[in-house]
C-alpha cells in the first residue's frame, strides 16, 4: 500500500542522500554547539524552525552547520539573498534545487512535488526582505508536504502559525575573544595582540562574528589598540574581501540592509531611539516616537534592530553599530533637534512631579491619598535613571558653555527639577558616589532664582539634600551659604529650608531643638554625622534618640524619621554601640 510504499523510498533514500547547496563547515565554528543541538532538536518537532537575529551574526553559518549535520535523507540549501521583492519564489527554489517543470505546469506543484520526498529538509537562507513571498510559499509547502521540515534565515520572523523561532544571539567574551585571536593571526601570523585593547574593542563589536572578522582582518596593516581607537564613528573601516556579497562588505552595509527593509515610520522610530541610552523602557519612547510606541518597538525588536533580553520590566537595547548608524540617519533628517526637546521635556515633566516631603502626607508619605500614584512615579524615575540622568548630564553640559552666574530661567529650572528629583532617589538608594558628584554641579543652578515657586521649591530641595546629605561627609558647602539668596518669591512652606540652609555648623546644635520638625530633623542628621565622623558615636547615637523622642507623633514626613541616622559608607566600620540604634532607625515604612 502507499505507507509501505512511501517507507521503502525513505529506506533508499537514506542509503543514498541528497544535499544540495552546502558549504563546508567553517574552520572556526565557536560558540555554537548549543545553537546546533537546539535547532536540530526544534526541526524533529517542528515542521517551520525561522533562525533570527541581527544581521551579521551568524545565520547562515550556523544554518549551513545544521544542513550537514543533519540525518535526514534529503536537504536542499537556497541562498535568496540576491532574489528581488516580486520574484516568482517557487521557481527560482524549483531551479535553485535542480527540481523538474511540467512545461506550462505550475511551479508551486511542481516543487511540492520536488520536496515530497519523506524526510526531506528545505533551508531558505536570508528571507528578510521576502517576508510576505516566503510566507506565501513555505505555507502551501507544509501543508502539501506532509514530512517537509523547512528552516528558514531571517532578520525578523515568517509569522506563519506553524513557526518556532530560535533567536541566534551574539557569542560571549571568550568565544569572541577566541574567535577574533584565530583570524588575526590568519591575517597576520606572529602578531601580539594586547589582552587590554583586544577586550576594548570586543566590547564595541558586542559579540557579532562578522564585525569581529572583519576588525580581525584589518589587523593584517592596523594594531587592535588602533582599530579600537578608530573604530568609533568610523564603521567603514572594516571592510571584507571583495568576493563577500555587498550587504555584508562593510558595517553600514550590514545595518542598512535592515534599514531598507522598515518603512518610514519605523525608520523615523529607530533614528529618534538611537538618542536613548542603552536598557531604555517604553515610557521614554513613547515620548520620543508618539502613542505607536508599542507596536513600532514591537516591530524594530522583529526585524532584529532592537532586543528585549530581560525577563521583568522590558528593556530594549540597540548595538553600538545601530545606534551609530541609525544616529547618523538622524542628523542626515533634520530631526534630531526636535527628538532631543522632546525627550528633555518628557524628562522635566517627569521629574517634576517628584516633591521634596517636608510635612506629614506630603509627597512620599504613605498616609497621602496618592501614595500609590506617587510610588509609581518614583519608580519610573528609578527605571528610567540612565535616561534621566542623560538629559541632567546634557543640561548641565550647556550650562558650563553659558558660564554659571546667571543662567537662562528655562535651563536653570530643567537643571533644578530634574537634578532634585535624581538627588531624591539617591538618596533613599545610598548612591553616595553620584550624590557627591553631582550635588556639587548643581549647586550653582540651585541658588539662582527661579521663573516660578515650583522653580524655587526645586531649587531649595537641591540644596536641602546637597546639605543634609553632604553632611554624611560633615563638609557642608558654604557655597551654599554664600550664595543662597536671602528669601525666593513664593518660597511658602520652604522658608523653613531656606532658614536651615543659611545657617553655620555651628548652629546645628542650637536648631536640634527648633520648633519646626524639619530643620530640627536636618540640623540633627547634619550633627549626628559630624559627630559621628568626629570619633564620637555614642554623642551621634544621643543626638539622634533625642531628635526621634521629640518628634514622633508631630507633622514631619515619615521618611525623614526613617533617615534621621545615614546609613554607614561601604566598608565602614559601625560600633556596636550603634548597631541597635541604626537598625531602629533604617526600618524605612517603604522605599519611598
């Protein structure tokens, strides 16, 4: 009958198989043993297996691997990168796999007909730009094909139902490494390769094997430390054999055959996203490319443009090489000024409904009706700190070119909203390092009037943290003091800051004991530190449970008790005299 029929030709089959269109195995096949068994193993269970990933990274070797390694009795391999959009694809694979035409037949027949052999294997190398063709072809194949497995190479995926798709990601540091020794000395035998400037530069080509060849080769009249130095900015200079197809004869080639296959609002998506620093989130981009967002990442992260590799809060990452290139884009569009506006205000805007709690149920404090909405704010500044920090950094980078004294209202604002709202999060994350940074910078931009009180209050929350928590240092900065302008208008509740903030050290004793809450909590973590850094804990420890017994139960933000003693630095030591104290003093209500 026909099984027993079709289970004697799969026997003959396997005695003599058929491949077509392979190449040899690579003499450097790194990193990708585990990509071999996982695609092999995903084509015994599943009929349409797609390799994924940016360009250059390896999809055609690897499928070529799997090809001729595989055991099943027939495997065709066809190339389709040269194939134009519009081509007729059963044909050109009819021909490619030396298959038969029925004259005036139909060639979708007649390849299924080619491919009907039981344990027959289809590779479809380089499907990105036949997207909509593949998907036409490979559908009607499985269905007339009952034993066909088809593996298809693609920047972005078939999205047929029947898809199962294996991501091909970048090789790590020591297959790169690795990877990248073996070619140089292929290039240029004897060289010595600095492990210094080798890491440097394998850090820039993040894994991908061909732009690690391709800076391998050029080692053959360069030294990697000058390769590294010159790379960036500069993605022609490494350059392939002339024989290599033109799409992958350079960096830019690489990343603009992608670039070609998006449409326009995609393109315009990817150049502005370029701007964001690496790990952003949806919020940012939303900013810079509209309520689309969504769907348009969804779109870069399946053409391999953009990935997701985190498994909580998604965060997209873009190669260096993208990023270069889709930046250029940018400029070349007469874009990029308005991209950047718009992503400083998302910034501004953002940090701006961060407040500095003074009082009970201010901003923060769990007992306020909008704690949760709060929360949520305070952890998108959390999430998105690099972007934020970003705009702080390019904000103040302007105002070092407009001279410190007085600067423009709008600039002299973004700097103070975004700088208190960053100061505030380091400070409850104990990132001392960038308080001490950055504190410092903003201080000029703090002391200067604003254009409004939310200005001013912004203003006075830089200073109040730069005092308070430069005063973990006990080096309080009388920049602060000479600076600070003797009242702001419409300062409000936040004279009492500015009363603490034009006051000497030592006044710090004396205002332990003042009658608002607040500048008694500031002058006590002000003199527990100094106190403490003076050699004394048991006088740090006493001012503190002074402070704490008088003001519990009175209208101070709950997060201020909870911080009235600073955590110790990294690697210090704390007396055990102090331990029960602090432990008391660091149960924090939330981590607000």
């Amino acid at each position: 009958g026909p099984a027993a029929r079709a289970a004697h030709e799969a026997v003959l089959a396997a005695e003599s198989p058929v491949r077509h269109g392979l190449q040899p195995e690579p003499e450097h096949f790194l990193g990708r043993e585990a990509d071999v068994t996982g695609v092999l193993k995903a084509l015994s269970t599943h009929r349409l297996v797609t390799l994924t990933g940016p360009g250059g990274v390896g999809k055609t070797t690897l499928a070529q691997v799997v090809a001729a390694r595989s055991r099943r009795p027939a495997v065709y391999v066809v190339a389709l990168a040269e194939v134009s959009p519009g081509a007729d694809l059963a044909r050109v694979v009819l021909d490619a796999i030396g298959g038969s035409a029925v004259v005036n037949g139909d060639p979708h027949r007649d390849l299924a007909a080619a491919l009907s052999q039981p344990g027959t294997v289809l590779v479809l190398d380089n499907c990105e730009h036949l997207a909509g063709e593949a998907a036409d072809l490979i559908g009607p194949l499985l269905v007339a094909c009952p034993d066909l497995r088809v593996l298809a190479t693609s920047r972005r995926p078939v999205d047929l139902a029947a898809e199962h798709v294996h991501r091909l990601e970048a090789l790590n540091a020591a297959s790169s490494a690795e990877l990248f020794r073996a070619r140089a000395l292929a290039a240029r035998p004897g060289q010595v390769i600095d492990d210094d400037d080798l890491g440097e530069l394998l850090s820039r080509l993040e894994g991908i094997p061909l732009a690690i060849e391709l800076a391998a080769a050029r080692t053959r009249s360069l030294s990697v430390g000058q390769i590294a130095e010159r790379l960036p900015g500069r993605p022609d200079l490494l350059t392939a054999a002339r024989d290599a197809p033109a799409r992958q004869r350079t960096l830019t080639a690489v990343i603009e055959w992608s670039w070609n296959l998006l449409d326009a609002a995609e393109r315009r998506a990817l150049a502005r996203l370029a701007l964001l620093p690496d790990g952003f989130t949806l919020l940012p981009a939303e900013a810079l490319i509209g309520a689309q967002a969504a769907d348009l990442l969804d779109a870069l992260v399946s053409h391999s443009l953009l990935v997701v590799r985190d498994h909580g809060l998604p965060r997209f990452h873009m190669l260096v090489t993208v990023r270069d290139f889709a930046l250029a884009q940018l400029s070349a569009s007469g874009d990029e000024a308005e991209a950047r506006a718009a992503l400083r205000q998302w910034a501004v805007d953002l940090c701006s409904q961060i407040r500095f709690p003074v009082d009970a149920g201010d901003f923060g404090d769990a007992r306020h009706p909008e704690a949760r909405r709060h929360d949520r704010l305070f952890r998108q500044v959390a999430h998105d700190e690099a972007v934020i920090l970003q705009q702080l950094d390019r904000l103040l980078a302007q105002a070092d070119g407009h001279g410190t004294d007085h600067l423009p209202a709008e600039l002299r604002d973004a700097i103070c909203l975004i700088g208190a709202a960053l100061m505030r999060l380091w400070s409850v994350t104990w990132s001392y390092e960038r308080i001490a940074d950055y504190g410092a910078r903003l201080i000029a931009a703090a002391v200067q009037p604003a254009q409004d009180s939310r200005g001013n209050e912004a203003g006075l929350s830089v200073l109040a943290l730069c005092v308070t928590l430069f005063g973990l240092l006990s080096h309080v900065p009388e920049q602060v003091r000479s600076l600070l302008p003797a009242s702001f208008d419409g300062e409000g509740p936040f004279s009492r800051v500015r009363r603490f903030l034009r006051a000497s050290d030592e006044q710090w004793s004396e205002l332990t004991g003042d009658a608002d809450p607040w500048v008694a909590w500031a002058a006590t973590r002000c003199l527990a530190a100094q106190q403490e850094d003076d050699g004394d804990p048991q006088a740090s420890l006493e001012t503190i449970e002074a402070l704490l017994g008088r003001l519990h139960g009175h209208d101070l933000a709950g997060i201020h008790l909870a911080r009235a003693a600073p955590p110790p630095a990294a690697g210090a030591h704390v007396p055990g005299a102090l331990q029960p104290g602090r432990r008391r003093l660091l149960a924090r209500p939330s981590w607000l």
